[in-house]
C-alpha cells in the first residue's frame, strides 16, 4: 500500500526557542487580485525538530506528517542551507 503525495515547504528558521520545535516561515509571491502586482505573502508553520538541529536562519525543508500536537503538522526533513555564523 502506497502512502499519499506529502506537501513540501521551503523556508526560514525565524524561531527555535522550543523543545523539538521550530517555526519555519515560508514566504510565496502570488498576484494580487485587482492590480496584478507580485507581492510576497508569507505563513509561519511549527515544524518538529527531533534532535533541536535547526538554528535562526537555517533554510529548511519541511515535510507534512501526522498531527504530533495542537498545531504541530509539519517536520523537518532535511537542512538546506545553514545560517551564516
């Protein structure tokens, strides 16, 4: 039996103040309605982080999973880019 496509994010470690959590904000530019213009929207997801690798400014793929609490959907799979030092 075959598991579902998962939906896949990429953004920025903004928070990992947390135990085994961190808020990943993904920003996406969409055309606003009435003028056309590109603008960036962005939406912050609490992804879990199982051994608290992620530090502020990582570049992250986050991956949805089973619900893991209140609104905890989302995991880190895997760490694009570190944050510069």
């Amino acid at each position: 039996m075959e598991r579902g496509n998962r939906k896949s994010r990429i953004g920025v470690v903004v928070s990992n103040k947390m135990a085994k959590t961190v808020v990943v904000k993904v920003e996406r530019r969409v055309t606003e309605p009435k003028y056309g213009k590109i603008v960036k929207r962005a939406e912050k997801y609490k992804a879990h982080d199982e051994n608290n690798a992620c530090q502020i400014g990582d570049k992250v793929r986050i991956v949805e999973t089973r619900p893991m609490s209140k609104d905890k959907r989302w995991r880190v799979a895997e760490t694009l880019e570190k944050a510069e030092v």
